[in-house]
C-alpha cells in the first residue's frame, strides 16, 4: 500500500528491525513540547543552569495538545504500511517522558537491555503492541543520547519466543539468553538513533533496545507511546505486513500459530 514510508524503508523495516520516519509531525509542536513539558518538571530546557540531574523521567501520558499533535496522519499511514489498515488503534495520548541531561559522568542508566511490554505476556500472535515508537521531541546528534539499537535482534527474539510456545514469555525473561546470544556474536549491528525534531522511530516491538547516556549538548526528549493491534499477528498465509514477516520467517517446521 501507498504511504510515507518507501519499499526500502519497509524492507529496512523486515530485515534491520527499525526505520526512521522523517518529519512525521510539525518542529512547531516538538518546541510546543519541550516548552510545557519544561513546565511540569520545573526545568527550563533551554538555560543550562538548570540542567541539575543526569534525568527526570515523567511517568505520565498526556493526553492533550500540545502532545497528541505529535499524532498526525503521516504517523498514521506509516504505521498502517507496517501493520495494516485498521488492524491497529491510535489512543490520543503521549508519554512516558524520559528527558536525559548532557554533563553527568556515571548518569545513573543505561545498559538496561529490554524487549518492550512489560504489561502482557508475550506470543507470537500477541497484538498487546503493534510497534515500537519512539517520538523525537528534540534533535538528537550522535552521542546525544539517542536509543541504542540492536539491528536484526528481532529475528532472534522471534525464535525464542517460537521455542516458548505455547506458554509464551514474560519481556524479562527474553534479556538473558539475547544478551547471551549477541555476546556470542560481540553485539553486531548496535546503532545508535540520531534525529532531527519531528522525526518517529518505528521499530518493531521484539526489537531488542537500550537507554544511552546523554554526551551531547542538548536535553533529549522522547516519548514512547504504545498503540496495540486489534487483531492477533498472523505467522502464515498470504498478505504479511511487515511486522509479521519476520514472526513468519522464524516459525519452525510444523508449529501451530495464526
């Protein structure tokens, strides 16, 4: 299907795990964030002087302008390429907020290696998360803090999660044997996201992620909203979406699934 996203993006999508949704909403309603944002944590991110602790981490989701503008119909159409069109439901809220500070040594997180949905107990046809969305609120250069990444590790969760059927997996008890494989490999394919304001990461949800010190010149300001399908993923037959691909591909021979 026609979206903002091109048949290289999607491929990228299948293959690495993630893509990069330029502009999916307005710089106008990033600075909007930051600004009111800024406010409910008592730190103007713009002085410096202010800038006291390595993070503030706002357990909230918000669920008014100027944060659900960040909702837009670009995002939207992404995300019906990646799970299909009215498969999944878009709830108008934003959040958690996670803002990390440039400056701190030894800040306190990071190397805490995770597969999303902490809320549901994992399936290969669990639609409790349609993807993983990372919302750019500020520019993000390199070192400043952007998400660590393990490109391709979705596929080695698909096969963990296979091998758990049926009784499934909590998202923990993923951390250990993906940790144990990628240090067997020495950790290929860890990118770190940089972006501009506006911009969307759209990973998908086994993709295995990390938080990442801020070493850069600015607060970093994401959230990450969890929009769930409304249907199960489907493992087989004809007209995959590029969220089930790589849950089809990991299927060993004869298992029973959708």
């Amino acid at each position: 299907m026609r979206g903002p996203l091109s048949q290289d993006q999607l491929e990228q999508f299948v293959e690495r795990g993630w893509t990069l949704l330029e502009g999916a909403f307005p710089a106008s309603v990033a600075g909007a964030v930051r600004g009111e944002l800024g406010r409910r944590i008592g730190v103007d991110l713009e002085r410096p002087e202010e800038w006291i602790q390595a993070r503030v981490w706002l357990k909230e989701l918000l669920s008014e302008p100027p944060f659900t503008d960040a909702l837009t119909d670009r995002f939207a159409s992404a995300v019906d390429q990646l799970v299909g069109p009215g498969r999944w439901k878009m709830t108008p809220v934003m959040g958690w907020w996670p803002v990390t500070f440039p400056g701190f040594d030894g800040p306190g997180y990071g190397d805490d290696w995770h597969i999303e949905g902490d809320w549901f107990r994992h399936h290969v046809s669990s639609g409790d998360q349609a993807v993983l969305n990372l919302f750019c609120f500020s520019a993000i250069e390199p070192g400043g803090g952007g998400t660590l990444l393990v490109e391709g590790s979705h596929h080695l969760a698909a096969t963990l999660l296979w091998e758990a059927e049926p009784d499934g997996l909590e998202s923990d008890d993923f951390d250990g044997p993906l940790t144990a494989a990628l240090e067997e490999r020495g950790w290929p394919g860890v990118v770190e996201v940089t972006c501009e304001e506006g911009d969307v990461v759209l990973a998908h949800p086994l993709l295995f992620h990390a938080s990442n010190p801020n070493h850069g010149s600015r607060p970093r300001v994401m959230a990450q909203p969890a929009f769930s399908m409304t249907e199960p993923m489907r493992t087989e037959g004809d007209g995959l979406f590029p969220v089930e691909v790589p849950l089809a591909r990991s299927r060993p021979s004869g298992a029973q699934g959708r």
